[in-house]
C-alpha cells in the first residue's frame, strides 16, 4: 500500500512542476517500478494523455493489454458527470385512451435504494390506465464485453436491461426461518436447504444463469446478504 502511495505522490508532483515534467515524470515513475519489489513481478501499465496537446506524459506498457482494475471507475465517474448533467430521462411513454405504453431509458435509480423514487414512480402509480412495457427498443446482451461469467449472481454484475428496477437486485436479509425479501414477489422463488442452521451468509446464494429461481446452500453467522 505504501508503495502505491508513494507511487501516485511522485505522479501528483511531477505533473504540477515545470516545461521538463514529463520526462522528469517518466525517469521517476520508470525508477519507481523497476526499484520497488512490490512492481518487479506485476503486470503493470501507465498512460496520462494530455488531450491539449494530443502528447504523452508517459505511456509505460501503454500498448499492452490488461484486465481492467477498479480505477477505471475513476474515468466512468468523470465521463458520466461531465456529459450526463443533474438528471436523467426516467422513461419516455405513448398514451392512449385506455393505455401507458411505456419505454425504458436504462436508468438504473428506480426504486434502488440509494435513490429516491422521484417523478417516475409518481408518475406510474398514478396513472390509471393500463400500463404495457416495451423493450423491442433494447437490443443489447445482458452482460458486458469481457465480464467474468461466472460473476454472474453476484451484486456488482447485474444484467443489463432497458429498464432497470430495484437495480436488478435482490436482497435477502433476516434469518432463515424469517426471511425477507426485496422485492418481495421474488420471495417464493428463494429455496432453502431443510439441513441449514439459522443465520444467512453472504457468498452462499446462487441464482439460476437463466431464470430467477435462487438457492441458499449454506449458513454461517452473518445476517445479510444482496444478491443478483
């Protein structure tokens, strides 16, 4: 961790001093790596763009491939704050006499729990009228390029659709003989082995890759659990 930090200080250094910053950069972050033990047997890569310029402050490996690492959020948290402004378009719909036709717009803060409801749920719940969904617009797969499928029922790998709700989540929470869920409809698509003692622990809810039927396979002490 140390040397991280060390690391990211060298590079916040060299980029607020003079004319000759990146190839002073590049000698101290060059010196860095190939000095520091942690580095020696890593695959490790830096490119900082200055997009002024259209220069290199340092590519080191820069052409080479890498499986992408959290601090590509970073970059997705810059991009979506600068291009996405304060909100967004929570549906678009079509309505009739009778009907809401309405499209998703992969807004992904319905009814999660990180965010208030807002104009859509108000919106749906106060129509009286019967309410269709169309996903022919949605022509994307349900996973990524190049995600892990085997991360499939975990949290942090939901299926893409045109119209998230809770997130594409599922959280279990209680004990086994008092279990909770949220949603509730998904409630009765939870299995129970008969053998396992009373508490819930995270890491042991599966879901089917196809179909949301879920499985609780073992137990342990803790009491809550978020699952895809």
């Amino acid at each position: 961790m140390n040397t991280t930090y060390l690391l990211i200080a060298l590079i916040s250094i060299s980029l607020l001093t003079s004319c000759s910053a990146s190839r002073k950069l590049k000698k101290e972050v060059t010196s860095a790596l190939m000095n520091t033990p942690t580095f020696k047997n890593a695959q490790t890569g830096i490119s900082i763009y200055e997009p002024a310029t259209g220069k290199f402050w340092l590519n080191y490996q820069g052409d080479k491939y890498f499986v992408p690492a959290s601090n590509t959020k970073l970059v997705t948290c810059y991009a979506a704050m600068k291009y996405l402004g304060d909100s967004l378009a929570g549906l678009y719909y079509t309505e009739t006499d009778n009907n809401v036709f309405i499209r998703g717009t992969g807004d992904p803060t319905f009814l999660h729990a990180d965010f208030p409801s807002g104009n859509v749920l108000n919106f749906l719940t106060s129509a009286k009228k019967i309410l269709f969904i169309d996903t022919s617009a949605f022509h994307e797969s349900k996973w990524g390029p190049g995600w892990s499928w085997d991360d499939y029922s975990d949290y942090y790998m939901v299926d893409k659709t045109d119209f998230p709700v809770y997130g594409n989540i599922l959280t279990l929470s209680g004990t086994l003989n008092n279990l909770k869920s949220i949603p509730a409809y998904f409630r009765k698509s939870v299995s129970v082995s008969d053998s396992l003692n009373t508490f819930l622990y995270p890491g042991n809810v599966r879901r089917d890759i196809d179909a949301n039927i879920f499985k609780v396979t073992e137990t342990n002490s803790t009491v809550h659990y978020t699952e895809t």
